[in-house]
C-alpha cells in the first residue's frame, strides 16, 4: 500500500517510518512549531531517496532565511525525483526551486497551476497565502482580494474542519475586511489544534482587525508560554501584544515586551520579523510621543544592514528607511532611494514607485518636516497596500501620515473614519475603534511638541470611541 501525506497525496518513498517522519515534520512545518527540522531530517535519515523530505527541509531552510541550504537541499530534491519522482512531486519541488531563487512570478504561476491539478497539495498551495506570500510581494494592490479568492476557489476540497485550510481562508478573509467571519474560522481552526502558531498568528491579526486589543492580549499571555522561544514566530506575536499595549498607552509594558522578544537577540524569528516589527514598534513609540532607550536605533541599524544590505524588497525598504533615518546613516537612506528610484525607471517588478515615496516620507518625518511627510504620503496613500505584509504592519505609514497631518496643522484630514492606505470598509467590517485610538494618540503626541501643540489643543475635538476595542 502506498504511503501518503498528511492530505492522502501518494508519496514515493517504501519507508513506513520515513513517511511518517515526513507526515510529523509537514504537519510541524505549516503549523511553524518547533521540531520540523528534526523529523524532516529523521525521514531523510530513514530513506536518502525521499525527494519530497528533502524538498520540505529546504522550504523550511528558506523560511529561516538559510539560503545556502535551502538551495542544496532543493537541489538534491530535484536530482532524486527527476531518477523517480511523480509528476506531482517533480512540479511541487520545481515550484518550491523558483520560489529558492527568488524567480517569485514564476513560482506564483506554478503555485496557481498546481493548485487547479492537486489542490490539497498544501506546501504549494501555500506559497502564495499570508502576509509574506508570493501573492502580498507581488506588487499587486488587490493581494488581499487574490488570496480569499484562491482559497474559497479550493476549499471545497478540504474537510470542514480541516485546521490549515481554516486558518488560511480564516486569515485572507479577515485581511480583506471580512473580519467577523474570518475570526470565527480561524477559533475554530485554534479549536482543532492548538499547538499552530501559524493559526494564533492568524487570529491575532483578526483581532486587531476587530479593534478586540482586550481579546488579542488575553489570547497571547495564555498561549504564548506554551510556544518555545526558538519558534520562528515567539517574536512576532510577542510583538502583537506590544502593539496592544501601545494602544492602551502602555509604551512600559510595550518597550519590556520589544526588549525581552522582540529586538535582534532577544528573537529567534525570522530576519524580515525582527527588522520589521523592531523598526515599526519604535517608529510608532517615538511618533506618539514616548521615549525610545537610548542605543535601540543604533543596535537594529548593525542587525538590520547585515540582513539586507541591499535595496529591492518592497516590504522591506520602507523598515530600512526608518532604521537608517532615525539611527542618522543619512549616507545609507540617500543610497537607498537612489537605487529604488532607479528600479522604477527601470520597470522593475515589485510595488513601484510608493517604495522610494515612503521612504523619503520617513526621511521627512525624522526630520520634523512634517508637511512635507504629508506631501509625499498623499498622492500613494492608496498603493501602500502593494508593499505586502498585513494590515496591522502596513498600518505603521497610516500612523505616520495622520500624525503628520496633524503635526503639520491639517487635523481636518486626520478627521477621516479610515485613512486612505487600507481597503475601503466593507459590511462584514465592525466598528473601528483603531481610527479613533491613532487619532486621540496623535493629539497626545501633538501636545508634547511645544512648537505645535497650542493650536492642536485649541481646535482638535476627540472622536467618540466606537465600543467593542
């Protein structure tokens, strides 16, 4: 009898004991729990031959950003199943080796096509999903509508109660506004299996969605002493609950969290997680008023340059323009944006030319020239979206641009229900209190800024706070 995945696709190995090796260390993989690594390498230990082993231990090298041995280890892939793979795994390893070499439209056709023929192949059907996913870099402004799309296309092929498929389809639809109905997914998905960061990951971003800060705090102080602090996402939803307590106008408890979690050293994540959500926490702590210690800039700058040195990643750049512009490498920003602008007048692929406009944007703003943050911001308001990541960490340039409005004197623009960087409201969205909270903490920061904060003090009315946040 042939042995199968954890989804009943055949696999070619004749080890009993390698496939289930395999079947624990997928099921570890797609839930980014500790020990994938171990069983991956058990099943290859087990059959030396089993091509898709050493294709899932390459995917999850790539996501640890190992580059060197995520493309050894899809070469091997490849050599063993051209000897005797399937044709679905010879297309899956063959995505999978696009997506290693950085040739992302290619590995997002691929996705898409395997998709149609084997769609409970889940690693592929993956690639293209989350905030990181080929769909969110791809430069498109509707990523958000492609994911629930692509999900709601294949989901029928999955049990009702299949918890990747639930914390996948329950993410993409509470991204893409339909937050109600994701969040319900994604507790069911939680329900199923507990031990699945992907899924806690998931349900944190609905419920910042939902404005339930309460509920995100409540959920993350339980669950996360039960996730090991070498998961690659321990920092990530640490720093969720970070922005929680910045929200509350907590900046202590959010700076503990950022020193015990977050910061380079403190995490074990994922190089993207800890530039990105160490730049975004400190930008948004210092741009409400709060003191940022003394050194924090200077040490994710040293992390920061060493894991992207170079300037192309869509997500990315704008993180970098804020290290770079508040740790005072003015030199590095200015290289920075001149390689950016020359990517856009090359035709590049990626999000285009609101990358170098949000980086001048944070150059501005660490200037204190704040009409000019305004100036920049405006006109790409509605591209932001085309960086990728999720809401909740787009939402860092929306901050940016309401306190720059205000700073700047403009408190009628900052009066708006929903900032112009996110999608249009839809029915499904509940009240956002979120609006209200970055309106009121821009005023607070506003009434520490001497030179400004008379005339803010005079004319800004505080929003009434929507319940339920």
């Amino acid at each position: 009898m042939a042995e199968t995945d954890i989804h009943g696709l055949t696999l070619t190995t004749a080890s009993q004991a390698a496939a289930a090796a395999y079947r624990e260390g997928v099921a570890l993989l797609l839930s980014a729990w500790p020990g994938a690594a171990e069983a991956l390498d058990a099943a290859i230990a087990l059959d030396p031959g089993f091509a898709l082993a050493h294709a899932a231990r390459a995917r999850l090298h790539a996501i640890r950003a190992e580059t060197a041995a995520a493309r050894a280890g899809i070469a091997t892939a490849a050599r063993l199943a051209a000897r005797g793979g399937t044709e679905r795994e010879r297309d899956h390893i063959g995505i999978i080796g696009h997506a290693i070499a950085g040739r992302s439209g290619a590995a997002l056709a691929g996705a898409l096509a395997h998709a149609e023929r084997w769609p409970r192949d889940v690693i592929i059907l993956g690639l293209p999903l989350g905030a990181f996913g080929l769909f969110a870099f791809s430069g498109a402004a509707d990523h958000d509508q492609a994911r629930v799309d692509l999900c709601e296309r294949h989901a029928r092929h999955f049990a009702a109660d299949d918890w990747w498929m639930l914390t996948y389809r329950g993410w993409a639809l509470a991204e893409n506004g339909a937050v109600t109905r994701g969040r319900d997914m994604l507790e069911r998905a939680f329900e199923r299996r507990v031990e699945n960061a992907n899924g806690v990951h998931a349900l944190t971003h609905a419920l910042h969605e939902a404005g339930a800060g309460a509920d995100a705090a409540a959920l993350i102080a339980d669950w996360l002493p039960r996730y090991d602090r070498a998961g690659i996402l321990h920092g990530h939803i640490a720093w969720h609950a970070a922005l929680v307590a910045l929200e509350r106008g907590d900046a202590g408890a959010a700076l503990r969290i950022h020193a015990d979690q977050v910061r380079p050293g403190a995490s074990l994540g994922m190089p993207i997680n800890i530039v990105s959500d160490t730049a975004s926490l400190l930008w948004r702590l210092g741009a409400y008023g709060h003191a940022v210690p003394d050194g924090a800039w200077r040490d994710i700058a040293g992390y920061a340059a060493a894991a992207f040195p170079d300037a192309g990643h869509g997500f990315i750049d704008p993180h970098m323009a804020m290290i770079e512009a508040m740790a005072g490498d003015r030199a590095a920003l200015d290289r920075r944006i001149a390689a950016l602008d020359d990517m856009v007048a090359r035709g590049a692929p990626g999000a285009g030319a609101v990358v170098p406009a949000i980086a001048r944007a944070m150059r501005a703003f660490a200037d204190g020239d704040h009409a000019e943050t305004a100036r920049l911001l405006e006109p790409v308001a509605g591209d932001v979206v085309r960086i990728g990541g999720s809401g909740a960490q787009r939402e860092v340039v929306e901050d940016t641009l309401i306190v720059a409005w205000m700073r700047a004197g403009e408190t009628e623009k900052a009066r708006v229900t929903r900032p112009p960087t996110a999608p249009p409201p839809v029915a499904a969205r509940p009240p956002l209190a979120r609006s209200a909270w970055r309106m009121i903490a821009a005023a607070r920061a506003m009434c520490d800024q001497p030179a400004h904060g008379g005339p803010l003090r005079a004319e800004f009315r505080f929003p009434q706070m929507p319940g339920g946040g």
